[in-house]
C-alpha cells in the first residue's frame, strides 16, 4: 500500500479533546499501516503524547504503538481550530519509492487493443491470416493483404492520448514499406499524425509522433510496398500511450 502524499490536516473543535481522542483521530486519518511524523503549525500548538497500546478498527490480535505527539498542552475555545502538517513518509511497504505526478505524467505505456479491423485479408482456409493476428501477442502468426492502399485499423475501446505505433513487419528485413498513420476519436474523421518507412529490421519498429494526439482509433495505411505481388503482411501492432485523463500536453 503507498503511503499517502503530504498533506494539511484541519480540524475544527467544539470542545476540550482529550489527548487521546485527538491522537486517534489524527493517526486514523492517515490509515493503518502509516508511520507519520506529526509537526504542528505555529498557529496551533503541539499536543501531548505517546498514546500506545491501542488496537486498531477491524484489527485481529496483537496492538500498535501510535507515534509519540509531543509539545505542551493545548486547549482550543470553542469554534476555533487548527492546522497540523502530516508528513508519512516515502515509498511502499516494500520500500518502492512513490513516483511523483510529474513522472507518471511523462510515461507512455503500452495501450490495451479491444479489436481489430483490415481493408481485406488473406482468406484462403490454408493460408488464413486476418486481422487478429497482428494484436494477438504472437509473432508467429500475422495480418495479410494485397490490393491498393491496404489498411490495418485497431480500436483501443476508448479515447487515449497516444506517443507512438510499433509494428513488428513480417519479412521486414525483405521489403521496403511506406505507410501512414492517422487517428480518430470516432472512426469517421481521421487526423494524419505520421508518414514514413519501415527500418528494414525483423525488430518491432517504433515510430514515435511530434506530437502526443488523443482518439480511439489507430488507421496504418501501406501506400507502397516493394513485394511485386503487392502483398503486405505485419505480425504485430501496438499502440503506446496513457489514459486520456492523464494527458497534460
């Protein structure tokens, strides 16, 4: 469980509390298995403390000790309040430091494909080769086809901010394909965000876009390939990206 971000705790006072409920109240904000450190505000003095022994709500056996509160004494008229910094500390129960907005921000990660869906494929039942093939994880298997300006197009189900396509193409190392790549949040009205070739590589390819675009559907138009059949074959697509929510740029 991550411990949880620094944080101003305010509470407001009817009445006297006693050091105790203060100190459960506190500590139970901040959840069971946190270790803060307590550090008031010059606008409201330290409370006393340590409160230990106590067992903690849906706990079974055995008793935590609460972090000592230190300071003097304090007694709030009624209708006023303070402020307390509660600062737990960094990282997991398992010692993971916790990534900061900004990191996850910037990460681009490989996006979940619901379906997928082609111009035309290779049907013949002894050579079958449809447009699953190219997001089913398997190299062995792949999406085929001829015919002028074929298209593979992938649904990612819902809207995404995307960074780039990576295309593993079958006899990749053989043939020289120009393609592009354009996206729609609808599937009607499509933006072009990437025009290029493939690198001549058995490799997945990754071709990354100027500029991180959002939408739900992925088109890949081959607009040349130097098969002389004219055959076009990709053994795997993908697209890397982040939730739309996450998206900042």
């Amino acid at each position: 469980m991550l411990a949880l971000p620094s944080f101003a705790l305010f509470m407001h006072y009817g009445s006297i509390q006693t050091q105790n409920d203060m100190s459960f109240t506190l500590t139970d904000r901040l959840g069971y298995d946190a270790q803060p450190s307590w550090q008031s505000t010059s606008a409201f003095q330290r409370i006393p403390g340590p409160l230990t022994n106590v067992q903690f709500p849906g706990q079974s056996g055995g008793s935590t000790e609460f972090p000592p509160i230190e300071g003097g004494e304090f007694e709030a008229p009624r209708g006023e309040g303070g402020e307390f910094e509660v600062t737990p500390p960094s990282g997991d129960q398992n010692g993971d430091e916790e990534k900061s907005e900004e990191q996850l921000s910037g990460e681009c990660n490989e996006l979940p494909i619901m379906n997928a869906s082609a111009s035309g494929f290779e049907s013949d039942p002894a050579d079958y080769h449809p447009p699953s093939d190219a997001i089913d994880g398997d190299s062995s298997t792949w999406w085929s086809n001829n015919g002028q300006d074929p298209w593979l197009q992938i649904d990612l189900g819902q809207s995404h901010s995307i960074c780039s396509v990576s295309i593993e193409w079958n006899k990749g190392d053989k043939r020289e394909f120009s393609f592009e790549i354009e996206v729609s949040e609808d599937g009607n009205s499509y933006e072009k965000v990437f025009e290029g070739n493939n690198k001549g590589t058995l490799e997945e390819e990754d071709y990354q876009f100027d500029d991180q675009t959002s939408g739900q559907y992925i088109k890949l138009t081959i607009t040349d390939t130097s098969s002389k059949d004219g055959w076009i074959s990709i053994q795997e697509i993908n697209a890397l990206g982040q939730p739309k929510s996450q998206f900042l740029g």
